[in-house]
C-alpha cells in the first residue's frame, strides 16, 4: 500500500495520459500475482474485501476517526475539508507528524478493508479506523481513504487502468478491454493477461457489460454519406441493459445499478423470453404506442414497492436496441445487421418488450424530417448507427452518433455557489440558478459545465464578492449574475420553492451584457413542463 500510494502521488504530479498510464504499467508489472489483483482493484474499483461483499464507510464515521486521533474539533476539520476538497488529503495532512509510519503492504491494507466490512457497529469501525490512521504513514492513510471513498482524483480514470494493465502484462488493450468487458472484473483479467489466458474469458450473464456510446453529432450536415446508415429515434428514458436466462431476468443501468424489482412487468416478461440473453436498450413509460415524458417516468423510480395501480397508470416498456448476447454466443462482433435480425427473432410477439423501430434516410433533408417526427413525438432526437457496425462497449468510435437539441434555453441568475473539488476546490465553480417571480427568485436548478478555467476563477471573485452568507462550502449570493443555460427537458420537483427542476443543465454562456431583472420567469418554466406532457 505504501508502494501503491507512492505511485499514485507521482501519477497525480503528471499531467500527461500516457506518463500516468507508463508509471501505472511499470509499478504492476513488478507485483506478485495476489497483489497484482489487489492493486489494479484498488486503482480501478475500491476497497478489496475479501470474500462477496462491498465495504461502505460514510465521511461521518471518517470524521469521527480522524477527530480521535487529532487534538482539534469538528469545526476545524470542517474548514481544513473546505480549503482542500477531499477526505482523505485532507486527513493526511491532518496526520502531519501524528502517525507511527509503520509499513502497510496491499495484503495488510486487504485486511483493514474486510475487518471494517465485518463489523456491523460503527463504534467498532471507528476504532478500526483510528488504530489505522495512528498507525501508518500520512500520504499511505492519503490513499487508503481516498480507496475507500471511490475517487482517487489523481487524473486515472479506469480505461486508463485498462491501458496500464495491457502495458504491463504484454497484452493487446483491445484483448484486455474485450475480457473486462465480457468478465467485467479488471483485477482477474489483469491476472489472466499476464498467464496469456485472455482468451478463456468468457461472457458471464447477470454483470452489465458496458453500453456502447453514440458521438454528438452538432449538426447533421456534417454526416458524410446519409444513406450509410440506419435511423432510430433517441428516446428520452433509463439507458438500461437486460440479462435473461431460463425464466430469470435483470435490468441493469448504465451505473450498474440493479433496478429489476422497479419494474416487475418487465422482468416477467424478459424471464418467459426463453433461452439467455443480453439486450441493450430503454425503460420508458409507453402508452398508446409511444413514449411519455420522463418526469412521469419518474414516478415508478424510488419506489419500495410497485403496486398494480402504479404500474395500470404509469406502465413501462422495455425498448430494445441491439441483442449483445444469445444462448451462449457473444455477437459484439456480429454486424449490426445480423443482430438486429436476432433481436427481431426473439421479441415477435412482445408487448413489455419491443424493439426500436429502425428508418431509413437517402439524404439530409430526410434526416432533418426524421428529427422532427422524433421531436413531434416527444422524443429527444436521434442515434444514427452505421451500417455494418459492430458493437464496441464503452466507445464512442464514430459509427454511431446521436443528435438531439436542447429542449430550450433560459436565462438564470446564479443565487448560491459551491466550492468545487479536486483541482476546482480553490474555486466556486458548481452554481444554483433561480428564475424571476415578481419580486424574488425561486431555485430551478444546478450547474457546473460550461465555463472555461478563466471564466470560473473570475466568477469566483465577482462571486465571493456578492456574498450574502456562508454555509461550510456553500456561498448564498446576491442575485447579480445571469447565465444562459441550456437543458434537455423540465421535471417537477420538491426541493425547489419554484417546484421545477430543469433536466441535464449545462452553461452556454456567462451573460455579462443582462441583469437580474432580465431573466426569465417561472411562468416560462411552468409552460415548458405544460408542453413536454403535451398540454396546450
């Protein structure tokens, strides 16, 4: 562990893809096979416990840990989180000349993680923690917290682990990133790489695979060749993926999540399918044929229990785009073509389960019209898909693309900022935007996408300097500064006094030439929610 936090350290330090990826590669390359699987796991996928399981440890029990070991209180620990942005820095630097610096090898830090998964007490995991903090260098504790957390924020994203592994182990990445996508367990086929048995690697039902990824097409007279591909309508729901096999069935989302029980017509349906199975595809709310807004679909998510007067008012269908998986055979490597035509074999007669109707368009204007009956039936916009492609999880290759518009666009004024993390944790950079009603402003939604590093260190400082009042990381500011954010649909919500909230927000621009007072209103708002259901 200490070794590994070493190297993450140096990975940070560099900015360059492919110096972090060498520096990863070379650190694995020297690891007995046991600690090769600890390793690549820890820098990939979190805490290794031994045995099934999955260790969760809060920031509070954290807190506490590392308030037992240091002489200050909470609120300075609280300031020293918001100066510096993340847990386990900051309890490291906390740790400065407090420790015993006693060495922690992968194998003892895999001790530490399942002791804590064992204990169901978090008095007992706060004593767990505390002896480990006391006990082992700052910049070890740095990265065994930074583990468990889930985020080592040192600019390593798990591809990249991908590519260290290949290096490493004298492995194609194409050969490495196929076997995690089929085992999806980077630490064992960075094992299986390194005994040459990438091959052995088979599909295994009941773990999503990762979906394949559609390029943004900003415009669609950039396509080349129109006529090359087939046409499906973009639709506006949960990207999920379905496993099925001899009477079972799964929905997974495109986190991985698990989320079968909130949908139970589905997964009857999918289990009676007959044979195993792996479909790529949507959970939509559908009635009369076609999709509804996803702020009713909304309302079957969360749900304890799905009753049958939820599922009579709001029903879903499954929408299948493409069949990965068929009694035994993967068909990532089949043209889309011949999947399609798999996939249409094993849904004739479905009604929970239908697959995506498939267009076909000569030229742009045919393309243009396409989009516009998407639109018209309150879909979002379009994917377009190669002909003869295959499927490449985790990609955004070029041979699909997806063109959707923004639902529309309106000018906010930020009403509260937040300090960011990572490398923005100096900076106000996430910022929650209201719009007018009368005299006041009610909250509509959060953003944090958009600006330039210049842009978000300037607004920091007109920002810090409109504050109102502070709570831990979280400005309140005058109502001054308007932006114009674009967003791809409305939602009622709760949390908000305006009772909206806009969906996917992203910043188009920083509006120096408005004030407050030229922003939009709520009655917008309210009739952009109006139109999405369809009401005049």
């Amino acid at each position: 562990m200490d070794t590994l936090a070493e190297v993450c350290e140096r990975v940070a330090s560099h900015g360059s893809r492919l110096r972090k990826v060498a520096l990863v590669a070379e650190y694995l390359k020297g690891l007995a096979d046991e600690d090769l699987i600890r390793a690549v796991h820890m820098l990939c996928c979190g805490p290794v416990v031994r045995g099934a399981g999955k260790l969760s440890i809060g920031s509070a029990t954290l807190r506490e840990a590392c308030l037992g070991v240091i002489d200050w209180d909470a609120r300075v620990l609280a300031r020293c989180y918001e100066d510096v942005g993340d847990t386990g820095e900051t309890i490291s630097l906390l740790l400065h000349r407090r420790t015993r610096n006693e060495p922690l090898s992968l194998a003892g830090a895999e001790q530490i993680y399942t002791a804590l998964f064992q204990c169901r007490k978090t008095a007992d995991k706060i004593a767990i923690l505390k002896e480990t903090l006391v006990a082992h260098d700052p910049i070890t504790i740095k990265y065994f917290i930074k583990v468990i957390t889930g985020n080592l924020r040192i600019g390593l994203q798990a591809k990249m682990v991908e590519e260290a592994v290949a290096e490493a182990t004298e492995a194609s990445h194409e050969a490495v990133r196929l076997a995690n996508n089929r085992l999806g367990d980077l630490a064992q086929v960075a094992l299986a790489a390194r005994r040459n048995e990438l091959h052995a690697i088979e599909a295994r039902l009941f773990h999503p695979m990762d979906f394949m990824l559609a390029k943004p097409l900003e415009k669609l007279e950039d396509l080349p060749d129109p006529g090359n591909y087939i046409v499906e309508h973009k639709y506006d729901g949960i990207r999920s993926q379905l496993h099925v096999e001899t009477g079972r069935a799964a929905i997974y989302t495109r986190g991985m999540e698990e989320v079968t029980r909130a949908f139970p017509e589905v997964e009857l349906a999918a289990a009676r399918l007959g044979g195993s199975a792996v479909l790529d595809g949507e959970i939509l709310a559908w009635k009369d044929g076609r999709a509804l807004a996803f702020t009713v679909l909304q309302q079957r998510l969360a749900r304890k229990k799905v009753t049958q007067e939820l599922m009579d008012r709001i029903p879903v269908a499954f929408i299948a785009y493409d069949l990965l998986f068929r009694d035994g055979a993967l068909l990532l490597d089949e043209p889309i073509e011949q999947r399609r035509a798999a996939l249409e074999r094993m849904l004739a007669g479905q009604t929970a389960i239908l697959a995506s109707p498939q267009h076909a368009a000569e030229s742009i204007a045919d393309m243009e019209r396409l989009f516009g009956e998407a639109r018209s039936s309150g879909n979002e916009g379009l994917v377009l898909k190669r002909r003869g492609s295959l499927y490449e999880p985790g990609r955004r290759s070029g041979t699909w693309y997806k063109v959707k518009r923004p639902y529309a666009t309106l000018d906010v004024v930020i009403t509260a900022a937040e300090q960011g993390h990572g490398r923005r944790a100096t900076v106000l950079s996430d910022y929650t935007f209201a719009v007018k009603d009368g005299d006041r402003y009610l909250n509509v939604g959060k953003a944090y996408s958009g600006l330039t590093d210049g842009e978000i260190r300037e607004l920091t400082r007109l920002l810090r300097s409109a504050t109102i009042e502070r709570f831990g990381r979280v400005s309140l500011v005058r109502p001054e500064v308007v932006l114009e954010v674009a967003f791809d649909g409305v939602q009622k919500s709760p949390r908000h006094k305006s009772g909206y909230a806009l969906r996917f927000p992203r910043i188009v621009r920083w509006r120096k030439d408005k004030t407050a007072e030229e922003c939009d209103e709520v009655g917008r708002v309210r009739a952009l929610y109006d139109a999405s259901l369809g009401k005049n």
